[in-house]
C-alpha cells in the first residue's frame, strides 16, 4: 500500500507548489513600474504621426510650404525599437538609504551620457515620476531617466530674461557682475514633493532678434549614405530642413537590399517630419558612397525646382544650426556664375594629404551654372577618377570642366577634431555648420542648437558673470578655479586629440588645454521649449561617484514674454 501512494503524494504536493508560486508571482508583481519617454517630443510626434497616418505640427523653419517626399526606388526604414509607455499605476517605493539607486534605461535613438545598454532587471525597476514634483521641476525629472542621472542631484535654477535687439554685438563677451550658479539645493528625484528652490530676480541678456520667417527653396542638399544611417539622419536634419521649401535628395545605397514597403516607411518618415525628401538608387550599384557622393548630384538636377540657385553635396553627419546665416551667406556670392564653394580641413595635415578642395563634411556648394555642367559629365568623371574619395572626384571634376576655383566660405567648418572639442564650442565662433559630431566625437547638437529658435544668432554667444564663470549658449557653463583673469578668451583652448600647430593657419594658434582642475564644467544635455513658451536648458556636471559625488545640474530658463 505505500509505494502505492508515493506518486499521490508528490502530485498534491506539485498542485500546492505551483498554486503558492502562482499567487506569490501575482501578488508580488502585480503592478508594472511607470517608465517615461525621452524629453525629445518632436521625435515622438514624429512617430506617432507615421503610425497615424497624420503630420505634425511645423518644426523649426520658417514657413509653412508644402513639402512633398518621393520615394524614387523600392526602400525603407526599419521600424523603430518600441519607446517606453506611461504606467498608469502609482509608482514602486523610492529605494532607501543606502541602497543603490536604479539605472534608467538607455532609451535607442536618445543621447545618453553613459556608453552602454542596461540588464533587463535594471529596465524593470522604478523610474523617478514627475507627476510627484512640482511642475518647474518636471522638466528636471524627466531628463533624468535618459540622462541617468544619480538618485539625488545637486540642482540650480536661473532666469534669463532675454532683451532682443538687432544692435546686439554679437562677439562681445559682456560682463554680468552677479555670479551664474549659486543657490542650490539637493533634490531628490523620487521625492522632491516638497522641495523649494531659492529663488532670485532674472538676469538680463542682450541677444540678437530672432530669424524671421524665410523659405529656402533655392537650396538643394544631397546625401549618399546606407539605409539605416539615412534614418538616424532624420531628427538631425529635421531641426535644420523641417518646413524651410529646401529640397534634399538621398541616394540610398543599399536600396536594392530593401524592400519596396521599407522604403515607402521612410520616406513616409521624412514627410511626417517636414522635410521635403526625395530617395533614389544609386544609378550604378557597383559605385561607392564616395562616388555615389558625387553622383548624387545628377538626381539633385531632375529633381530640383527652377528657383535652385545652390547644390550642396553633404556628408550624411553635416548639420546646421539654421538654414539662414547659410543662405544669407551664400547670397553674397553669384549664384548665375560658375562658382564652387566650401571650406578646407581646419588641420593642414589633412589638406597636405588630400589638397586643396571643398571637404565633404563642410560641404561642396555649386551654383546652378555649374552643378549643371558637372552633371552632364558625371560618370566621365568618374571613369577619370584618379581617387575614389567623393569630395575629390568634385574638385577634379571642377576644375576640368570649368574655370571655378574653390571659393572659401567663412563659418564652414570641416570639423576634423577628436574626442572634446571643448575648446571649438567654447571659442565664441558663429559656425553655419557641424561636423563629425557622432563619431569623431559625441555631442547633442539638436538640443544645443535648439537656442537658435529662441534667439537666432544667439547660439554660442558668451558672457562672463562674476569673476569666474563663463555661459557659452548652448553648450557649457565653465567656472575657472583661478578666475577669469587666467584665461585668454580671444584664443581657441586646444582640448582635441593632436590639438596643435596644424591648426594654426584656419582658427589661429591654440592655448594649451587646461587640466580638470583648473576647469568645472557644465554642459548641455537638455533643452525644450515649455507651454508657456520657455526656454529650459539643463547643463550637467557628471559627478565622481568613487568619490561619492552627485550630479549637478544647472537649469537656465529664458523666458519668453
């Protein structure tokens, strides 16, 4: 009889372990913790409206013309990785004292201070909710989760009242007696409920007007670039093409790769965001990006409008602050003669290499003139190529079927610096264009650049406040340990790698790199435009956490009215 009821006693035994583990699960899961999308709303308005069927509203430009994307091959986007959605259930308990706080995930597409993905546990834990602090801090709370900030941060608030005016010079660097950051508190991001942020009367900054409203439809832009680097290429030339009339023509090089309804997506993609798009094959598949990089040049013609004045040949990581100090540059040349214009390397190892011409990053522009008889001579020039570098095939093509020699345009910037390109950002320039800014090295240029919106040529102008501290708009607040009296702020800091005497003929001789000592820094990571029409930029200084540092953040609000 007892080995008879063994097998009975483990199945009642196995039902009432599956039952408590059933009811454990339940019981202790039963709530999803609330996750955030990242603060970039025009991204999600974006895809939303691809997945809707609709369009959002006008972006940064300047008019509101009808743009039209033509897709003039079988291609498309890959959908994009799914983006957290609001939990609708009350947040999980805040960790304690002394427990590690969570990691917030590395949302994809998203500029994230920490290289790296996160554990599936760790895109599972509590995120910091703002529904739980006051509304001037929500803006703060929300960055955090794509910033990944530390569990409490040290926190300073300022107002900005800009004063517009087209007498504003915009190179001076004023002085403003007041300190810029002072007054800060600790917040603590999973419960800052109750907290209260000194307040102090705004401070009042000169800036230019505002661009007005233009249309740029007498521009034309080419690309050469893959399918999925064409993609992440439209929320960058989203903030300088969305609505403007400019006209961009991609040759997709590995459309043939891709199937028709993928290339319907994206270009349906690059009509949601305003841009006025059209996606070709490469006219020969066996051609490189390089040459394409050339040849593109020949669907720029068929496709442009009878008001193109300018064709510009682009790398597929060139991005403008604004289309306006471009086309107002371009306007002072004549766009009815042969004319062919750029800008050189700024490091003269890389013009004794490859020479004298228009580098690609900068930009090659062509009058219409000229862009035509390029075009009719495109594959002999090819088939003459003596290199497959496509800013080369240009300048040679240039030079053997014209009399156009390289016009160097001020404010083109080839960008051939790596790594902290501090010192570019911090020199006060006034560039029309970026270049390499998500390879050679990493920086949020969309976000950076969002000031041009609020103040036009205001992006990088830079005051001194108190005896210590530089803002330069848009990309750093510096304090100088030593005070500003130790720094030469009409010379370049040489922060890159191989920062030197190559240098010296483009942006002048460069002042050693000062060591992290010498030198706080604050730099922008966030920037939106509130309801109320409010522009908040937040700048951050990663804390040492070996030393047990938080981060610190500095939170500049220009107020609208």
């Amino acid at each position: 009889m007892f080995p008879a009821k063994v097998p009975r006693v483990f199945v009642v035994a196995s039902i009432i372990l599956s039952f408590l583990v059933t009811y454990t699960t339940l019981h202790l899961y039963h709530r999803v913790p609330p996750s955030y999308p990242a603060t970039n709303s025009q991204v999600a308005s974006i895809a939303d409206a691809v997945t809707l069927g609709q369009r959002p509203g006008p972006g940064h430009g300047s008019n509101t013309a009808q743009t039209a994307t033509t897709t003039v091959l079988p291609t498309v986007l890959a959908s994009p990785a799914p983006r957290p959605t609001s939990g609708k259930g009350e947040p999980d308990r805040k960790p304690g004292a002394g427990e590690k706080p969570p990691t917030p995930p590395v949302l994809p597409g998203y500029y994230s201070n920490v290289a790296g993905g996160t554990s599936e546990e760790e895109q599972q834990m509590p995120l910091p909710d703002p529904r739980h602090c006051p509304e001037d801090l929500r803006f703060l709370v929300r960055s955090s989760i794509d910033l990944e900030l530390t569990e409490r941060v040290r926190y300073t608030r300022r107002y900005i009242q800009p004063v517009f005016s087209k007498s504003t010079i915009r190179d001076d660097v004023v002085n403003i007696t007041e300190p810029l950051v002072k007054g800060d508190v600790e917040v603590d991001l999973y419960d800052c409920s109750d907290v209260t942020i000194p307040t102090s009367a705004p401070i009042k900054l000169h800036v230019p007007n505002p661009y007005p409203d233009a249309a740029f439809a007498h521009l034309v832009f080419g690309v050469a670039t893959d399918f999925h680097r064409l993609n992440d290429s439209i929320r960058p030339f989203s903030h300088w093409m969305s609505d403007t009339g400019a006209k961009l023509v991609a040759v997709v090089t590995d459309a043939k790769d891709k199937k028709a309804e993928e290339m319907d997506k994206l270009a349906r993609a690059f009509e949601v965001a305003g841009i006025n798009a059209t996606l070709v094959r490469p006219i020969n598949d066996t051609f490189t990006t390089s040459q394409n990089h050339f040849t593109v040049l020949v669907s720029m013609l068929e496709h442009a409008s009878p008001e193109a004045q300018w064709f510009g040949l682009l790398d597929d990581d060139t991005f403008f602050p604004s289309l306006k100090p471009l086309s107002d540059s371009l306007a002072k040349l004549d766009h009815e003669t042969d004319a062919y214009v750029g800008a050189l390397s700024e490091d003269f190892a890389a013009v004794r290499t490859f020479g004298f011409m228009a580098f690609g990053g900068a930009g090659a522009f062509l009058s219409a003139p000229l862009a035509r008889k390029l075009g009719d001579q495109a594959l002999k020039c090819i088939d003459e190529a003596t290199s497959k570098e496509g800013d080369i095939i240009i300048r040679d093509c240039v030079y053997t079927n014209s009399k156009a020699k390289l016009t160097i345009l001020p404010g083109l910037y080839q960008q051939d610096m790596r790594e902290d390109v501090s010192g570019f950002f911090e020199a006060g320039l006034r560039p029309l264009n970026l270049h390499h800014w998500k390879s050679w090295y990493k920086e949020p240029v969309e976000k950076m650049a969002a000031a041009v919106k609020l103040c036009g040529d205001c992006f990088l102008q830079r005051w001194r406040f108190g005896t210590d501290t530089v803002l330069s708009n848009g990309f750093s607040i510096v304090m100088y340990p030593d005070g500003l009296d130790s720094v030469d702020l009409q010379s370049m800091e040489g922060t890159w790698n191989k920062a030197g005497k190559d240098y010296d003929f483009s942006i002048g001789p460069l002042r050693k790199a000062l060591p992290a000592d010498k030198k706080r820094s604050y730099k922008l990571r966030a920037a939106e435009f509130g309801e109320n029409g409010d522009f908040q930029q937040l700048y951050l200084r990663v804390g040492d956490a070996a030393r047990g540092e938080l981060d610190e953040v500095v939170e500049l609000v220009w107020r609208r009215h």
